[in-house]
C-alpha cells in the first residue's frame, strides 16, 4: 500500500509549504497531496482555503492577490510549530524544488464554470511542458472540472474526490475517464473497493492517521492512504 503525505505532511509542518513537502521526503514518502488555487494573475498556487485567514497572516480571498505577494505571506498559523517562515508557494516551485517527489495528487478545489476553464488550461499547458503526465494526477470533488481538463487533455490523469454514497464514486470516475478515485476513509468499506478494483480503479483513501485504520484499509486492498502523519504511518506500515 501507498502513502502519500496530506497536504504535504499536515501533522508535522505547516500544510502546503515546501517545509511540508520536505519533511513528506525525509520521511521516505515521495508521493503527497496539495490543493490548488487560482492567484489573482492565473498562477496556481498551492493552498487549501479559498481565504487567506486560517493558514496565514494574510486576508482575503486567494484570488484577489497575485502569487507574488501570496509567496510574501507567512503561511505557519494554525498548524505544528516551525522555525522559518513559509510563503504559499506556486504550483511549479513545488514541482522545481522536489525533483526525487514520485508522484502527486493535485487537488483542484471547486469552481464556477469561467474559473474551471483557467484551471483546465493551466493543467494543459503544465502538463504538456513539463511532461508530468508519469509523476501527477489532477483530482477533484468537481466532477465539472475533471470533466473540462478531460475535454482539453485526455491525456491527464484524472482522480475523482469522493466523501459520500451518491451519486456512486466508482460509477462516477469511470463516467469521467479517471484512473484513480479518492475516498473518505470511512466509503472504503470492502464491497467498494472490490467494486473499484473490478472496474479497474486505483482507491486511494483520506485522511488516515490512525495506526489500526490504516491496517484494516490495507487488509481490505486499499492501494494508497493519505495520511497527516507520515513519519508514523512510514513507522508502523514499513518497519
């Protein structure tokens, strides 16, 4: 089975910096999920909330800065305690300052049509020049979303982002093309993903920090968990 680091390593570092993400590695995870979001001047930056208030000394919504001043905030507030500070980073100083990262689910966060269109564009463009089509996949609720990236690139791998019953997850990935589907940990009943599995679907679940969980999801043929806690996940599934 498996792991990758929730938004980078959530329970160790602040979320969504590159001090997470370095902290996933010394781990010895190489895969992580990250959320995106749209900068006022079409960057995709790496954050989870459409507000500024929650993860950093900033205020607004991302959308209204550019990624140049959002890399200027510090992005520490409300996670563990870390000595330096951390601006929010672009979606390409991520994939820049991690060459030895395996793989990423990149979690494109709802949108409204207009929007989806730039995040569809973005992934096109990123995708085709940094030919990441090996190292990432673009997962999302947003099934219109997924849907728009699928109708420019067919070639992007998809996953679709699931935390309940209906409409069927499984159903619903394949209708949109997808490889993967992600599930709240508590959708990852047997029946599931053997269902999943059959239609030839990676299952993938979040967010797992419990030990016990973890090996009951393994036990059942979970393929990947996401977990806040890699260094204790790395621990107890590998040691």
């Amino acid at each position: 089975m498996l792991i990758y680091g929730h938004r980078g390593a959530r329970g160790e570092a602040p979320e969504n910096t590159l001090a997470g993400f370095g902290r996933a590695l010394q781990a010895g995870v190489d895969r992580v999920e990250l959320d995106l979001h749209l900068a006022k001047d079409g960057v995709l930056v790496v954050i989870h909330d459409e507000t500024l208030e929650r993860t950093t000394n900033g205020r607004g919504k991302v959308a209204r800065h550019e990624s140049r001043a959002l890399a200027a905030l510090d992005a520490r507030r409300g996670g563990p305690g870390w000595p330096q500070p951390q601006g929010v980073p672009t979606l390409e100083d991520v994939l820049d300052a991690f060459p030895a990262m395996r793989h990423y689910q990149l979690e494109c966060k709802p949108a409204g049509t207009a929007e989806r269109r730039k995040v569809a564009a973005c992934m096109a463009e990123l995708f085709a020049r940094r030919s990441l089509h090996e190292r990432a996949t673009v997962t999302s609720f947003d099934a219109l979303l997924l849907a728009e990236v699928a109708r420019i690139a067919r070639d992007i791998p998809l996953g679709f982002i699931a935390d309940r019953v209906r409409p069927d997850p499984v159903k619903t990935a394949l209708e949109l093309g997808a490889w993967m589907v992600a599930l709240d940990a508590r959708l990852c009943t047997v029946k599931r993903i053997d269902a999943a599995h059959a239609a030839g679907l990676h299952v993938s679940a979040w967010t797992v920090n419990k030990v016990e969980t973890a090996v009951t999801l393994r036990d059942r043929g979970l393929d990947s968990l996401i977990t806040d806690l890699p260094t204790t996940m790395v621990a107890a599934l590998r040691g």
